[in-house]
C-alpha cells in the first residue's frame, strides 16, 4: 500500500482518492459493512486484479457498488416498480440486488457481468458514496479478503498480501463487530429471489 489516508478525510484527500479510482488504482475502503477492496467497474485491467489479488474464482462476478439513484437506474432495466418502491425504503443498506443490465451496465467490465446482469449495492456510507459520485463510475467493490477468508472491519485486518499489492487504502474503523456481508436479492423475475441472507430482508 504506498498510500494511506485517514478519516475524517481532507477535501484533498477526497479529491486524491477520486484521482487515483479514475486512474483505474486499486483501494481498501471501509463500507457499512465489511472493508472493501475495489477499482472503477470499467476497467477491465484493475478488475481482473482484484481477481487476482483475491483468489477470486472467475465466475463470482464483482459487485456494483453506487453513489446513488441516479447511478442505479442507468444501470438497470426492466425492474419492477414494486421493487424500485421497496428498495427506495432499503437502500442505502446491507442489500446487494441481482438486476437486468442496461446498456451503459453493459459497457462495464466483463468481470461485473452475468448474463446480462448485474450485482448493484448502494453502501450506507455517505462518504463513500460521495466519492463514488464524484469518481462518475460504479466500483466494482467486493470484501477486501482472501476468498473464503475473514472479512475485515478495519484497515490492519484486511490480510497483508493484499495491503502489498494495492495502491492506497483508506482508514477508518467499521463502527460494528460483525462482520456480516450484504444479503442478496436478485430482482429478474416476477417475484424476488433470495441468493444470500442477511440483516436487511427484502
């Protein structure tokens, strides 16, 4: 890691950590859920890192994650509006949703993509979200952790291999003790399909 940032972050260091996502770095962040490790979606160079620097078994495409509304729904097609309704009550929060990718999603990198889907997470951090906006793209952003391993809640869990190998990480511990990723709901058909429990139910 050649660059460590600390919150509360500096306007410069907001803007430097918006520099360096754009540039197509690779970071650790915190979220409100797990540390994450992740990159812009749209390049496909770092995406196929962060499968690298995990272990990441290739057909585990990488989460989405937004900055907000206007992210989410240039992302996604044909979501039912009962669904948008429930998730404007859910979102931001521990909730990742498995939707029909729109045609700018489908620009992104190939890693993000499963079958003209695609995993979308809006985090309960503001000012991760903040950065995100800022940054014009989604991350693709996904527990900062060996695959299989413990998920981090601080910036000296997060294993070293992966602390060596990314570009900068930004500190700031996770204000829980449970290390508990995001349930996960997938939104294609007519009714929601649950792929993974967790602490908010759709």
């Amino acid at each position: 890691m050649k660059t460590r940032f600390s919150s509360p972050l500096s306007p410069n260091e907001i803007s430097a950590i918006v520099r360096r996502l754009r540039k197509g770095e690779i970071g650790l962040f915190p979220t409100d859920t797990v540390y994450g490790l992740g990159c812009r979606a749209d390049d496909v160079a770092a995406t196929a890192r962060v499968f690298r620097l995990k272990g990441r078994p290739l057909e585990r495409t990488l989460p989405l994650l937004i900055g907000g509304w206007d992210q989410f729904d240039r992302l996604c097609e044909n979501l039912r509006p009962a669904f948008r309704k429930r998730l404007l009550a859910l979102w931001p929060g521990a909730l990742t949703v498995v939707v029909e990718a729109s045609s700018e999603a489908l620009s992104l990198s190939y890693h993000c993509l499963n079958e003209g889907t695609v995993a979308v997470r809006m985090p309960d951090h503001p000012m991760l979200r903040y950065i995100i906006e800022q940054t014009g793209v989604p991350l693709a952003g996904t527990s900062a952790n060996l695959s299989g391993g413990v998920e981090a809640l601080t910036l000296g869990m997060v294993t070293s291999s992966i602390q060596q190998e990314v570009e900068w990480g930004w500190s700031e511990n996770i204000p829980h003790n449970n290390a508990a990723p995001s349930a996960v709901v997938e939104l294609t058909g007519s009714k929601p399909k649950i792929l993974r429990s967790g602490s908010v139910t759709f």
